[in-house]
C-alpha cells in the first residue's frame, strides 16, 4: 500500500512539474527526490539516486518490481557484482565513498562501505549510515549476500504555478527539463516512456 501510495505521489508531482514552463517563468517551488530502498537480511535502509541516466534507468526498472542480486565482497571495501541488466553508463574518474552505490562496466552493481577512486558511474548514495555501520549493514567481508533493490519514490511539492508559454516539454525523472540527447525515463504531454 505505501509503495502505491508513492508511486501516486510521485506520478502527481511529474505531472504538476510538466504542467510548468521553463526555470524563469514557472515559479516552481518543489523538490522531486527519487528513492530506491535496499534490503539486506530483512533490514531495509533508504538511497537516494543519483541525476543521472542509469539511475533513472534503474528506478523505471524497479517500477516493475523489487531486483534482487548476489553480491559479494572485494577488497575490505564494498560489495558488487552482477545486476543481471545493463544500464547506460556516464563514467567519471570519482572517489567513491562510504554509502555510494555505483554502475561498475554497464552491468555491475557496487555498493561501498569504504572509499576507491576508479571510473564509475554514479546511481546513488545510502542515507544516514555511518562507515561502521554501513560496514554491518553490507555485511563486508562476506560473500553470497542476497540484496533485493526496490523502488520508494518521495515528493514534496509545495507550490506551483502553471506556465502554457512552453507547452510540449520533456522532462526527466528527476523534473529537469529533458534534452534531445538524454534517454532513460522521459515524460512528455502526461505520459511516460524510456527513451533508448
């Protein structure tokens, strides 16, 4: 019932946020943020996803249902392994860090309890843990961790104010207006579709 319930919530902002024009003219005051819940041995611990393609990616996918992967631990400082899917990937040289979950080669998941710097595309970061705690939490060190990835969406919207001058927009999940090169999750005229 919750996750219908935010899937409602969020359906209504992305629509409210489409009904608007440009940055300038629609005196938009709202914060969209897109959730994804990680679940590990029963326990269940919030992400928010990162502004980019393949996490609107994964969110879309995960409005089909909860994924769940086998992940095991490499080098004392995260879990990974294979998502079973690819993802578009945006690769930057970052230091990932305590809490970051990333797309590692298209098709891998890696979720830190430590730090690396390597290429790697960002899909977001685990709210609120400490190191230690994010440590217990993945359960470092292991192997064969069972994860399930499902979807929480949540939104707050606490104003908006139509604008009809810039009718036909797309945006992308996130509520930023969408370019002709992005893909993932697009809404267009009050409907949704990937764009590959």
């Amino acid at each position: 019932m919750r996750t219908i319930i935010n899937r409602l919530m969020a359906t209504a902002a992305l629509m409210a946020m489409m009904a608007c024009g440009s940055d300038d003219a629609a005196e938009v005051i709202a914060q969209t943020t897109t959730k994804m819940n990680i679940t590990i041995d029963g326990v269940t611990q919030s992400v928010t996803l990162a502004d980019t393609q393949a996490a609107q990616e994964l969110a879309a996918r995960l409005q089909d249902g909860p994924v769940t992967v086998t992940l095991n631990d490499n080098g004392g400082f995260e879990i990974w392994g294979a998502l079973g899917f690819s993802l578009t990937s945006s690769n930057q040289q970052i230091t990932a860090q305590p809490g970051d979950v990333i797309l590692y080669g298209g098709s891998n998941i890696c979720i830190f309890y430590g730090s690396n710097s390597y290429s790697y595309t960002r899909l977001g970061k685990i709210d609120g843990l400490s190191a230690d705690e994010l440590r217990t939490f993945l359960k470092g060190g292991q192997r064969n961790i069972s994860v399930t990835l499902s979807s929480a969406s949540s939104t707050g919207i606490s104003q908006t104010k139509a604008d009809t001058r810039n009718g036909g927009q797309a945006y992308r999940l996130s509520g930023q207006l969408a370019k002709s090169t992005d893909r993932g999750f697009i809404i267009k005229d009050g409907k949704k579709f990937i764009k590959k």
